[in-house]
C-alpha cells in the first residue's frame, strides 16, 4: 500500500505485482496540521510549516496537535484498507509505504505502524538512484517523500 499523504488529501493505493488495483481519496493533509499549529502558536503559515516539519518536542504539542492528527491519519488509512479487503476478502497486506510532504513528519512511520498493526516506511524514491555530485544527498533524502510523484512522473518520461 502507498499511501501519498500531500497538504490536502491523502491517496491510499493498493498495488499487486506492480498494479494499481484499489485507490481511495481522503480529505486529510498537511495543511490542516499547519493550520492548528497557526491557531495553538499564533504563527504565520510559514512559520508553522517550519514548526512542523522540525517536529517540536514540547509534550503540549505532540499531545494535542501532532499524536491527534496521525491518529486521524492512521484511522482513515485503516479505514481504506479495510474497504480494500472487504472487496477482496482474504486479501493480505504486506506493507504500507508514506509519501507525500507529510510522510517527512518526525516519527510518523513508526505511529502508523503501531496504530495499525503492519510494517510502516517512508518511501524513498531515490534510494536506489546514483547521484551527480553537485545533487545535495542529505537534503535529497530528506525531501524525498514529498518527491515520489515527480520521481516516477521522470521515470516515465513525463518531465
């Protein structure tokens, strides 16, 4: 399953032997997360977006915006696979793959995971790419997520 959670929707899609066989669209994305950091902190919206992505450690934070907002991730994607599987009874899922600019959120892999009981990653679309030298790596990797669609957009030839 890779689940492309962007700023407005998440898209949940099921993939068999390379396939797209099931695709749901989900009105939760990032930007809802940065709009309650705004409200909660009094700040501007690129402000909050910093605030996010650097995933504040104060407990106030994790406790009533951050564990909040993954739980209601995590309960729509359970959501999505459920309705796959009732489609498809017996059908198992591996794994379950986060793109998309919230998968960069600190941790959210591992809260997802637990929340639904299977193995949680965040895709990394170049992982297996060589690299120029001029390409910064680490902030390749750590924008990544976010960059799957255009990734694969390259590979297919679309850029």
């Amino acid at each position: 399953v890779v689940a492309d959670i962007g700023a407005i929707s998440m898209d949940v899609h099921v993939l068999h032997k390379g396939r797209v066989i099931h695709t749901r669209e989900y009105a939760i994305g990032g930007r809802q997360l940065t709009a309650d950091i705004q409200r909660a902190y009094n700040l501007g919206f690129e402000e909050a977006e910093a605030e996010k992505l650097q995933g504040n450690s104060a407990a106030e934070y994790q406790q009533m915006l951050l564990q909040p907002f993954i739980t209601r991730l995590a309960q729509e994607l359970r959501g999505a696979l459920q309705i796959y599987q009732a489609k498809d009874e017996g059908a198992k899922i591996g794994q379950v793959l986060l793109a998309g600019g919230c998968a960069r959120l600190p941790a959210i892999a591992v809260a997802i995971g637990q929340q639904l009981a299977l193995p949680v990653k965040v895709w990394e679309p170049f992982a297996k790419m060589q690299y120029a030298r001029q390409v910064h790596i680490d902030l390749l990797r750590e924008q990544s997520p976010a960059l799957a669609v255009a990734c694969g957009l390259a590979l297919w030839g679309y850029l």
